[in-house]
C-alpha cells in the first residue's frame, strides 16, 4: 500500500467510524421508574425515586460505545410507609443532608453465560463507590426504546443503615435496584 | 403429673395452659406499656415485634387449650348459689373471648398499619385487614381498650377464686394452684374421705 492511499483509507476509517460506533443518545421520557426493593421483618417493599436523572447511550450492536450516568436525588424515595419514608433521609439511612445523590456511571459491558447484557458500572452511594453490575434489556420501539436494569447491591457495602439499623435479620442486607426506562431519541 | 383432670383436681396440662397464658398475657400488656414509651429505633422495631409474636403465642395456645378442654374432664363447680356459678361461667366466657379478641385485634391493626408480622423472626404471617390508615387508629385503640376491659374481667376472676379460697375454704383455687392439692377427695379415692 502506498502512503497515499494508505492516508486516505485511514482517514476514510476516521471518518465512519464516528457513523457505524456511536451508540444512540436518549434522553429520559413521562412514565420512566428507578425504583428499589428491600426485605423489612420477612416482608418486601418497595420504593421509588421520585426525581432522577439519567443520560443513556446504547446500541446493542455497539456495546463499547455505551454509556449510563445516572443521577438519582435520594430524598425523594418513597416506599408507601411514612414512618419508613420519615427515616429514610435521616444519618441512619441515606444521610441526605451530607450525600443528597446517588450517582452510577458504566465502566463497560459484558454478556453473561445466557448471552445476556450486563452493565459494569461503579455506583457511589452514601459516600461510598462500589462496583454494581445490572443485568440490561433493551427493546427498541417506534418511538424510541425501552429500557430495563436490575441488579442486586449490599446496602451495608455503602454504609446504608447505621448503629442498629445494621441489623440484618431485620432489615435485609440485600437490596433489589431496577430501573424501566422509557427512552426517547435526543 | 396428671395428664388428665379428675373430679378434685385440674390436670397438670390444664393448668400449664391456665398459669403459661395468664403469664404470658399480664407480662406482654404490661411489656406492650413499656415498649410503647421507647424512642423510635431498630430495638424499639424489635421489641414490638417480640410483643406480635408473644400475643401470637397465646393465641396459638387458646387453641390449643380448647382442643384439650374437648377431649379432657372436668372437675365439677364447687358449691356455690347459683347466680355465683352462672357469673363465674360468665367470667370465664368473657375472658375466653378476650383471649382471642386481643390478639386478633392487634394483628388487624398491624395489617391495617401494613407492618409485617413476622412470628420470632422465623416465618411471617398474612395481613387480616387491607392497608387503611383509618382503621390503623381505631384498631389500635380497640386493641388497648380490650386489654383494659380484660384486666377488669380478671378482678371478677380473681376475686371469685380468692373469695372460694379465703371465704369458702373450698378447693375452687387449690385445684388450679402448681403444686396445690386439694383438701377434700371424692370418690376417685374413697379410702381418703374424712
């Protein structure tokens, strides 16, 4: 290959790789949820974040392009128990007043054994930044796509549950996150 | 150890349910007004919890207590007019019916409320009621109110039991006493009648 030629296909290269890689821009449309499950006494609840903010880029076909940043103002979770909502903001849970948001960004993308998406990302919660791997299904529609995120996290990884609240046989270290995301092209 | 009541005695059975329940009923009312004072934390949680699975238990034994009420004798009344008898029956209804209405209130109310009912941590149990906020309070309430009116029942029971006791000199609360033993025999044992 002469230089010439050589130049001009890497620019051709520099040129559609931008077109063919870059995945999608969404942004967050009405009737999106971010929501959590927890076990309080044997008993499940769950809760959700009533404002949260989210950049989403995704191609199934273009995984390393991918991107979530998620922002989520964690003094608007709701669980449909006052007592339990009154709590939650307080230094014995999330500390609001010291660590308002949660914030999560992917470092990546895998596939599992099923063949499965999984997104590798590094939540901060509560001050603490920890690895929280979702499990991603992606469906695209007409009108944009739709977007759903489950993984599991430890909420005393993140210190989330201070003195007693520690206590696990009452109130589950295990906690669900989901997410169904209703996306919209940008 | 008798496992079956005789004509001048209660069952050793019997009177385990009998002194277990009115144990277990005084200390979680009296448990219940000292747990309520606590400021709101996990151990308050807990102690609440200790109280559902304690009110729970009596419960599960009032059950049981009438299962074996079924199949066991029954030494006859002691010797009393008669509206003493139909009122002490009365008494004994009344706290039966107590016994049930209590707990069965408070599990209304915390379904009511929503909490979980989880008994000792091990298993949990369904709600009775759906979530109403309303009915939270007034369950609550009702719950209260019964303990109170139990406690009232209970002076009648006592009273009449101490009365046979002190009054009488008959056998109505030796027979249910631990280790009591009654001062007259019957028929059971001929051989020992004064």
């Amino acid at each position: 290959m002469n230089p010439t030629i050589r130049r001009l296909s890497l620019l051709g290269l520099a040129l559609a790789l931008p077109l063919t890689a870059a995945a999608a821009d969404y942004q967050v449309g009405p009737g999106s949820t971010l929501g959590f499950s927890g076990k309080f006494q044997g008993q499940q609840f769950d809760g959700i974040f009533g404002k949260f903010d989210a950049t989403i880029s995704y191609d199934p076909a273009n995984l390393s392009t991918s991107k979530f940043d998620v922002t989520v103002d964690l003094a608007t979770a709701k669980t449909g128990d006052g007592d339990r909502d009154k709590a939650l903001p307080t230094p014995d849970f999330f500390d609001t007043s010291k660590f308002p948001k949660a914030h999560y960004v992917t470092t990546g993308f895998s596939k599992d054994a099923k063949g499965d998406v999984v997104a590798n990302g590094n939540l901060t919660l509560h001050g603490v930044t920890k690895p929280l791997a979702l499990k991603v299904v992606f469906n695209p529609n007409p009108g944009g796509a739709r977007l759903s995120v489950t993984g599991t996290l430890k909420r005393l990884d993140f210190g989330v549950g201070s003195g007693d609240y520690k206590d696990t046989s009452t109130i589950a270290d295990e906690v669900l996150v989901n997410g169904t995301l209703n996306l919209l092209p940008k | 150890m008798s496992l079956r009541s005789d004509p001048t005695r209660w069952s050793t059975v019997v009177k385990t349910f009998h002194w277990t329940m009115a144990l277990l009923i005084l200390g979680n009312g009296a448990f219940a007004y000292w747990m309520d004072g606590l400021k709101p934390s996990l151990h308050k949680i807990n102690m609440f919890a200790l109280h559902k699975s304690i009110g729970l238990t009596v419960l599960a034994l009032f059950f049981l207590r009438l299962l074996w009420r079924a199949i066991d004798r029954r030494p006859p009344d002691e010797p009393a007019p008669g509206w003493q008898r139909v009122a002490a029956h009365a008494v004994h209804g009344f706290l039966y019916l107590l016994i049930v209405a209590i707990p069965l209130s408070g599990w209304a109310f915390n379904s009511a409320h929503g909490y979980p009912l989880q008994y000792f941590k091990l298993f949990n149990l369904p709600a009775l009621v759906e979530k109403n906020e309303a009915w939270s309070d007034t369950l609550a309430n009702v719950h209260i109110y019964l303990f109170w009116f139990l406690l009232l029942v209970l002076v009648a029971h006592v009273g009449g039991a101490l009365k046979h006791h002190v009054v009488d000199r008959d056998d109505t609360l030796r027979r249910m006493l631990p280790f009591g033993r009654a001062k007259r025999s019957t028929s059971t044992s001929p051989g020992e009648t004064p």
